[in-house]
C-alpha cells in the first residue's frame, strides 16, 4: 500500500513538474542571441487625441519645453497627428503615437524589409507596481508580439530600473509582472510564430540599469539575487536566461560605475552582460575607436574567463539640445553634440565590435528621438523656429540606419565580408 502511495505521488508530482514547464514555448524562431542584432524599443511616445489622455507625452510639453532632438519621418505612417510646430514649407508637422497598433506594425515592417533581427521591448519599473500600471502599459507590448510574430522578428522584455527608489522598493514587482505576461500576454509562447528571443534556448528577459552612481537604490538590498533566481530556477516561469544592462567601465568599478564589487557578484549570475556605453565615445576625439576596441577586448576576456556572454552597445550619435535647455537652462547641450557623421560613426563601432570578436550586437536605439539616437527612418527635413533644433539625416537617405544595421547583421552572421569603411548602396 505504501509502494503505491509512494508511486501515486511520484506519478502525481511528475506530472505537475512537466504541467509547469509549459509555460514557456517549447520552440522559437531565435534559440539564440547569437548572430542577431537586435535593438532597444522604447514605444513610449503618446499623441494628443491617441485616446491616451496623455497629450505628447515624451515629445513635448508645448513649444518651448521640447523632449526630442530629431523628427520621425512621417510619410508611412497610417495615423498621424497634428502638432504646434511648422515644417520649412508652412505645413503643419505631425508625430505618430507608440500606442497605435499601426504605428507598432509600421516598425515591424521595416524591420522585416531591412534585415533588423528584433528589438527589446523596453518595460520600465513603474509599470510593475500593480495591476492597473501592468495593464495601461502592455498595450504596445501585446502590438509587438502580434506584428514580430506576423513578421518573424525577435522580440524580448527588458525590464527598466528607472523608476525604482531607494525608500524599501525592491524587484519583487518585477517578478509578479513577469507572471502576468507570460500568464496574460503569453510572451513566450504567443499564438501564430513563435518568436520570443531564447538564449540557449531559454527565453532572454533583460535587466537594465544596475550598478550606475546616480541611481537611488542600493543593489545590495533590492532582491535582485531573489529577482534572477526566479527567472532561472522557478519550475512555472523560470528557466530563462539573464541579461543585464550595466555601466560601461562595470570591470574596473570605475567611472561611471559604483564601486561596489557586489556588482561583479549579481553579474557572475546572468548569462549576458550588456554595457550602457551611449556617450561614453565620440567620432570627434581621435581614434576613439581604439579606445572603444580596447574596452570591448578587455570585456570580452573578462566574460570569457568568468563564463558569461558579452553583447556590445552600438549607437548612431547623440543630441540632447532641446530637453537641456529648459531642463538644465545653466548647461545647455550643443545640438548633434555627438554627431553621426552620414553614419560614419555608427559603422566604426559596428566595425570595430565585429572585428573584437563579438557574437551579437545590441543596438541604443530603434526608436528614440529624444537623445536623437534612432535608427529608424528619420527626417532631413524637421520642423524649423527659433526655440529649439533638430539633427537632421546628413543629407542621407531617412532609412539609411536600418539598411546599415541590416548590413551589419549580414556581416555578423559572416554572409558577407566584414567592410571597414562604411558600406554603400548599389
């Protein structure tokens, strides 16, 4: 009686075992980072009468008080929407909205026509903290399974730090968040293709923003060893691998980096590191690249010895004039601060992480205007006025960063030579 007890249990928790591993897609399209470039998705653009009742949220205040440095180019777009600023003709200048199901599409789209491989849905911790929050933010989330699936693009979650305090906060939000999307929006398992990002062949979930100085919380006491562990080891919503998005000088603890050495400890426990080197690099310093080639060596031996994975960060340039200028009136920002040269800076870094050895490439950003660091299709001609200004193409093609970071990809994967110079089109 005992002996079949014994077995009943064994059979019954067997088959809870194996219930519970169904949560995630046993298949995928993309089993690996390897060989992909994948970008950054903020999707957090609002626009007066989007039904968002959130007016321009993350483009602008009114007039004087702008949060971008370059202007999409509308002329895809499906839904449109007028605003206050005038283009060189006298024309009224329209934005789109992240929450429109077409806008999402759109994006897909062209990463399909160009070659992207997918993004990273950016999720920022405020949108953890209760059901409510979840809700409202997972209108873009749930566009972006629908259209990567439909156009075979990888997609994953980075969850976003910013937001989190110092005041007793902790990642415990994160992990009732994550519960809800693969429970509610089946993230990783969404109906049609499968095309969740998995890392060998565990979904990718991201965690970015650890271990920068000007950050209010402590590491050591917000559960992210709690945070990862559950990621990988829950028997329902684990089996995940990590990846986290840190400082650039995260190995030396310098810079921009705490000094903590508990940073190394929660890295030791990921499978990818990712450094944040947005502004860390410029094409008007000469031969930046050695040093970006240096720092990426020296990240990659670290990784290699310490049996993690290593996924450099790849930008087009930088501009931060319009948002400094009513922020930080005392420090105003130079508009194109870090320019892009018609692409020429965004092809040395790809050049030089590629030639480094790197295996993957994680691109800041696909669609942020705000610091003017987008690759998708951009204007040349942005609206004109005195109170603010925006970087335009160089005079290049609007959808000149897509085909370069498709080129890129094309040279990761080796179905093309390596080009040093900037590719050009036939």
């Amino acid at each position: 009686m005992k002996l079949k007890s014994l077995l009943f249990l064994t059979v019954f928790f067997l088959i809870n075992s194996l219930s519970a591993q169904n949560k995630h897609s046993k298949t995928t399209l993309f089993p690996s980072y390897k060989g992909l470039v994948m970008a950054g998705y903020q999707g957090w653009f609002r626009a007066e009468g989007d039904g968002t009742n959130s007016g321009f949220s993350h483009y602008f205040a009114n007039e004087k008080k702008v949060g971008i440095d370059m202007w999409p180019d509308m002329s895809e777009y499906q839904q449109t929407y007028p605003t206050p600023f005038k283009l060189a003709d006298g024309s009224t200048a329209t934005l789109f909205s992240s929450n429109d199901k077409s806008t999402v599409d759109l994006h897909f789209k062209w990463m399909k026509d160009y070659g992207v491989d997918g993004v990273f849905v950016q999720r920022f911790f405020g949108a953890t903290k209760n059901e409510n929050a979840r809700k409202r933010s997972s209108v873009v989330l749930k566009n972006a399974l629908e259209a990567s699936s439909k156009n075979k693009r990888a997609i994953a979650v980075m969850y976003d730090l910013s937001g989190l305090s110092g005041s007793g906060e902790d990642c415990s939000s994160i992990i009732e968040d994550w519960k809800y999307l693969v429970n509610e929006l089946k993230v990783t398992n969404q109906p049609g293709n499968k095309t969740y990002l998995y890392h060998n062949n565990k979904p990718l979930v991201a965690i970015w923003g650890i271990g920068f100085p000007d950050r209010p919380y402590n590491i050591r006491n917000i559960g992210l060893e709690k945070l990862i562990d559950f990621l990988k080891n829950d028997p329902e919503y684990g089996g995940c691998s990590v990846m986290l998005g840190v400082p650039t000088f995260w190995r030396d603890l310098n810079s921009d980096c705490i000094k903590d050495p508990y940073l190394h400890t929660i890295i030791k426990k990921a499978d990818i590191v990712l450094p944040w080197t947005v502004q860390r690099f410029t094409p008007l310093l000469h031969n930046d690249m050695d040093r970006y080639r240096d720092l990426l060596l020296g990240d990659l031996a670290w990784c290699k010895k310490n049996k993690i994975e290593y996924v450099p960060c790849i930008t087009p340039g930088f501009s931060w004039h319009n948002l400094s200028t009513y922020e930080f009136p005392d420090d105003v920002k130079p508009s194109g601060s870090i320019p892009r040269q018609g692409g020429r800076f965004y092809w040395q870094q790809i050049n030089t992480a590629l030639t480094a050895g790197a295996q993957m490439l994680y691109v800041a950003m696909f669609d942020e205007v705000n610091e003017a660091t987008a690759i998708f299709k951009a204007s040349n001609n942005p609206p004109v006025g005195n109170s603010v200004k925006f970087i335009d193409m160089d005079g290049m093609p609007s959808d000149h960063y897509l085909w370069l970071t498709g080129e890129a990809g094309k040279m990761l994967r080796k179905e093309k030579p390596l080009s040093v110079k900037m590719p050009v089109r036939d």
